[in-house]
C-alpha cells in the first residue's frame, strides 16, 4: 500500500509524463488571465487616482476597474481549486474483506 506522499509523488510523475497535460495548461492560462485582470484594475484604479477623469468618463472606469478585479479574483479561486483538484493523488482503495 502506498501512503498519501507516495500516491502524491505518483500523481506528479504522471503529470510531468504529459497525464492531464492540457488540463494543466490551460489551468496555467487562468492564473496569468487572473493576475492580468486584477493588474488591469488597479493599473485602472491608480490612472484614476493620478489623473482626474472627467465627467461621466470616470464612473464607467472605475465600474470596469472593480469588475475586472472582482472577475480575476474569481478566475484565480476557480484555477487554484482546479490546480488543487489536478494535483490531489488518487485514493486509495478500501481494504477489502474477501480476496478475489
């Protein structure tokens, strides 16, 4: 029987083998669209603190400033429960009473 650490190393080496490969690509492309996005909101924010905004310009800037880094913090929670899902080993089986 394999303890935790062993399924754990298990799942790593079938991981660097190409095992769910695209998966964890496309989990790395959230994290960098995320941390893009709560970038993009606060570069959006310190524009506004540094340059005052005129008019109505200025509500639609900070609308989108908030959204976007409300919508990477949400894309970063979604990538890291999905990195932590791709990276939990395997369970492992019951013991079983009867021997097959």
């Amino acid at each position: 029987m394999l303890g935790w650490f062993g399924r754990w190393l298990q799942r790593q080496r079938d991981l660097s083998q190409g095992v769910d490969a695209d998966l964890v690509r496309d989990n790395s492309k959230r994290y960098r669209r995320a941390f893009g996005l709560i970038g993009f909101g606060f570069l959006l924010s310190l524009l506004d603190a540094k340059i005052k905004i005129p008019g109505t310009l200025r509500p639609i800037a900070m609308g989108i400033a908030i959204v976007s880094v409300i919508a990477g913090f949400l894309l970063a929670a979604w990538a890291r429960q999905e990195r932590a899902f791709l990276s939990k080993p395997d369970q492992e089986e019951p013991p079983r009473i009867f021997k097959r």
